[in-house]
C-alpha cells in the first residue's frame, strides 16, 4: 500500500474508533425540529433578506424539509380547518411528519378551545402534542411550597381535563419537562392519571437546571414516552450557582447515545425533535436560598454533584452570548447552529 493511502485510512480508522456509538438504527432516522429553535426567525414580523420570518407552520415546513428534516412540531393556536388541511396537504407532498404544541385548558370553559385546537391538529396529521403545565421556569416562578403544591393542583386539573378530548381524538399528548416538574413529580403524576393518551415529552437537557442528572431524568419519563426535545448542553459556573447553555449537537455534555437508546428501548417510533434556542446563557441561581423554595425533595448531595459536573465540564471558551448582535448576526447564528445540529445527526 503506498504511504498516502495508508496513512489515509490510518486517520480513517481512527476516526471511527473515536465517534461516539450510536444505535444502527439511526440511519433509518430523521431528526425533526422545534418551532422554538428559530426563537428569532419564528417571529412573522421579522424583517431580514436573507432569513425572513416565517409566516405560519407552512414557512417552517418548507425550510425545515430544505435543511433535511423529517418533521416539524409546532404551534397549533388559532388555526382554522382550512389552514389545517393545507398543513395535511403540503407535509404530505414533503413526507414529513407533523407534531403539534398546544395549550392545556386551565378551566371547565377552556375545554372547547382546546378540543378546537385538537382536531385541527389532528385534521392536519398530527399524532402527537406537545406541551407544558407551567410557562416559566419553576425556580423564578414558584417561592414557596404552597406556591408549588397550588401549581401541582393546578397543572394536575388541566391534565385531567384535556385527558377525555386527546382520547376523543385518539391524539397523543405530551407533558414536557419544562423547568418546571422534578422527572418523579411528573412521573407520579402520570402514573397516577393512567391514560395511554397522556405521557411525556423528554427535554434531554431541561432538568439540569433542576439538579438532576439528565440520564437520571430520562430514565424516570421514559415509560411515559410521547415524545422529545433533543438538544447538547453546555454549562460554566458563576457566582450564584451555574450557567446553562443550548449548543450545537456534539459540542456539550449530554451523552446522546445514551439518551437515545433510553428513548428507543422504551418507545421505538419516538421522534426527535431538535429544540436548539440561541439566545444568552441562563442563571440557575442554586447557591441562593431564594431558588430552594419549593425543592422539598432536592438533597445537598445532588447539588454537590451537580456543582462537581459543572467543574469538571469548564467550556474551552465563555458560553455563547447573542444579545449584543444585530438581527442579521441573531439570525445567521440561529440558522447555524441548527444547520451544525443537522451535520451532526447526519453524520453520526
């Protein structure tokens, strides 16, 4: 063999030995993408040539498909029965998949909407619907444990109320982990509903700002599995506690193997949704006493873990920070790393 090609398919071999393993089945997988990874471009009224905004669930569709997607999931309010059989046409012309995002109804009174909102996704294909039982991340939004025992009651009525209609229509609903529920919280209450129309949407990277270790989390949902928001994470330390960061899939720390083969065991047609949100780092203030107002459940132990992973996983660089860009540099990032994420997935 002469030197060039053997030192050619040296570095190859290597390289193969160095990749992290994922499941063979992936292959056969196309990752789809959360209508929150384009938190800038998602906003109709964005003025940009090159990365205009996008007008409805149609715009969204259309790029996705282009940057080699295999599905949406996406916002559903307030669409009409007419622009839901628009959706159903153009994703199947595309042969993409369609998941939607939904709002739970709070009261008895907001059950009809939420019954509208449900068929129109329906009508338009989708299966499966996510969504959230708190809009704001639990630690800025709860300060005391009657505040979270209120949420709790809450979040467990508006499940319970949109239980009959997902069931009605035979549609899929997700709880996410959303900053907001403990992964057993969640599970309790999941298990204590015991529907097969209602379970879990995993948020791989979401509960690290609530102490836990994601695989810990992912094992805990996964018998619940709907399906999920799949992103790499990056943190660093501050003052108060840590900073949490979305990054480009293979340049944080989750490990994703691991947390895709949790997913597959338990649900083999799980999707994968990216949800990779450009924006600053977020502040988990663990370190101050205000943040523990409603963690009963959350020893010092796992803060002591968690603050020896944060540590041990120093970025090489300061986390990314957006919020000093113009719209253009906003955008182009935005589009970047959701492009690196795709790379990524095709590629590994």
């Amino acid at each position: 063999m002469k030197r060039r090609k053997f030192l050619q398919n040296a570095t190859l071999g290597f390289t193969a030995l160095s990749l992290p393993k994922f499941p063979p089945f992936l292959a056969e997988t196309r990752m789809g993408v959360v209508v929150h990874s384009y938190a800038f471009r998602g906003n109709p009224k964005v003025e940009s040539k090159k990365y205009p905004g996008f007008q409805n669930a149609i715009d969204l569709m259309e790029h996705c498909h282009q940057i080699g997607a295999g599905g949406i999931q996406v916002v559903v309010k307030d669409w009409s029965s007419d622009f839901a059989k628009k959706v159903r046409e153009r994703r199947e012309k595309l042969g993409m998949y369609l998941e939607g995002s939904i709002g739970l109804p709070k009261t008895a009174a907001d059950v009809a909407t939420f019954e509208t909102e449900v068929k129109n996704a329906k009508e338009a294909g989708a299966h499966i619907l996510r969504t959230v039982s708190l809009g704001g991340r639990r630690y800025e939004t709860l300060h005391s444990p009657e505040a979270f025992q209120e949420f709790k009651k809450n979040a467990t009525l508006a499940i319970q109320l949109a239980e009959p209609i997902v069931r009605k229509y035979q549609v899929k609903l997700g709880i996410e982990n959303h900053k907001d529920w403990l992964a057993s919280e969640l599970a309790a209450t999941l298990k204590q509903l015991s529907s097969e129309w209602v379970g879990a949407t995993l948020d791989f990277g979401n509960n690290i700002a609530l102490l836990e270790d994601p695989i810990t989390t992912a094992q805990t949902l996964a018998p619940y599995l709907m399906s999920t928001h799949i992103k790499d994470m990056a943190v660093e330390e501050y003052a108060s506690g840590f900073l949490l960061s979305e990054v480009p899939m293979g340049k944080g720390i989750l490990d994703l193997p691991k947390l895709i083969s949790i997913c597959k065991q338990h649900n083999p047609n799980v999707t994968f949704n990216l949800e990779m949100i450009t924006r600053d780092p977020l502040e988990i203030p663990c370190l101050n006493n205000d943040y523990w107002a409603t963690f009963s459940g959350v020893s010092g132990s796992e803060l002591a873990r968690m603050l020896q992973m944060v540590r041990k996983n120093k970025p090489k660089s300061a986390l990314p920070r957006v919020a000093q860009l113009s719209l253009d540099e906003k955008l182009a990032a935005e589009e970047d790393n959701i492009v690196q994420s795709f790379d990524y997935w095709k590629q590994h």
